[in-house]
C-alpha cells in the first residue's frame, strides 16, 4: 500500500513540474480584451510566466489598418512576468488589434491576439 502512495505522489509531482513549463499564457491585459478605454499611454500585459524582453514583441493594428507607433517592449524586473509596450503618441478613436509574440525563460514561444476600442 505504501508502495502505491510513493509511486502516486511521484507521478503528481512530474505532472506538476509538465504544468510549470508550460507556454506562456496572458492572464491580464490593459486595455482589456474587448474593452472600450480612453486612450491608453501604454499596453500593459501579464504572463503566467517569465518573460525573455529581447525575443518578445507586440504589434499594434489601429483603424483601417494602420500600423501603430510603439515603442520599446520592456519587461518588470522584480516579477519579470509583465511587459509593457507605451504608444508613441495617444491613439486615437477606433478599433485596434493587439499581436503578441513572447518568448519565456523556459525557451518556448507563444503567440496570441485581443481587440479593444479607443472611445
Ligand atoms: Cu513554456
């Protein structure tokens, strides 16, 4: 019976550790996905992992299309989880598309994409 406890305990403690190297997932994102905002000054998103700034980036898509203006992606030293990405200059009203590309510590890359809207 023993025996049996050990070997489950050790099967629960590698599922643990496969969950830990998983891909990193955005957990909070301002804007908000699918929210209508004032305009914002800056992106701000939060990972559920450590992020690697220099192999990570976020594009904008603003109304009709247009390429937005950002500027440098940059990464929180004390958690190193949340990146932020500032306008280069306010945007204006309209619908906007958020790509995003991170790379996390553990070496995997994820892509996602949100919406929101500039009142
Ligand atoms: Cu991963």
């Amino acid at each position: 019976m023993r025996k049996i406890i050990v070997a489950t305990a050790a099967i629960a403690a590698l599922a643990i550790a496969g969950e830990a190297s998983a891909h990193a997932r955005l957990l909070m994102g301002a804007p908000k996905a699918g929210s209508t905002v004032a305009a914002p000054k800056a992106l701000t998103l939060r990972y559920s992992e450590e992020l690697v700034p220099a192999a990570s980036h976020v594009t904008v898509t603003g109304p009709a299309g247009a390429a937005i203006a950002t500027g440098p992606l940059t990464v929180d030293a004390k958690t190193r989880r949340v990146a932020t990405v500032p306008f280069v200059a306010p945007p204006a009203a309209g619908a906007y598309k958020v790509a995003w590309h991170m790379k996390t510590e553990d070496g995997h890359e994820t892509d996602g994409t949100f919406a929101f809207t500039v009142k």
